[in-house]
C-alpha cells in the first residue's frame, strides 16, 4: 500500500522547510527560562571536568 502524503519522488521539497518553519516556530513560542544559573554550572562543569562521575 501507498500510504505518500505527497506523491513526490524527492520529499525532502516538502519536509526540509516545513521541518525549518516548525523548528523556528518551537523556538519562538517556548516560554521556558533561558540560561541561567544551570546553563553557567554545566559550562563549568563541561570546561573543566569539575564533578566528572568516577571523582
């Protein structure tokens, strides 16, 4: 069976740029906090393998 949304030979005309509206739309509408005092902890942690598992 043909289950095609589309009946294209190249879907990726379609799903490349509805993938970039949808991704952008995401990004715009989250209401979640940015940064913060977590993002300033992982990049300390990841910089100088402070708290690294096995300590």
């Amino acid at each position: 069976m043909n289950f095609a949304v589309f009946s294209l030979r190249e879907p990726g005309i379609v799903s490349i740029p509805v993938g970039i509206l949808l991704g952008w739309l995401g990004s715009v509408l989250d209401t979640g906090e940015r940064g913060g005092a977590d993002y300033a902890e992982t990049e300390v942690r990841a910089l100088t393998g402070a708290s690294a598992p096995g300590d």
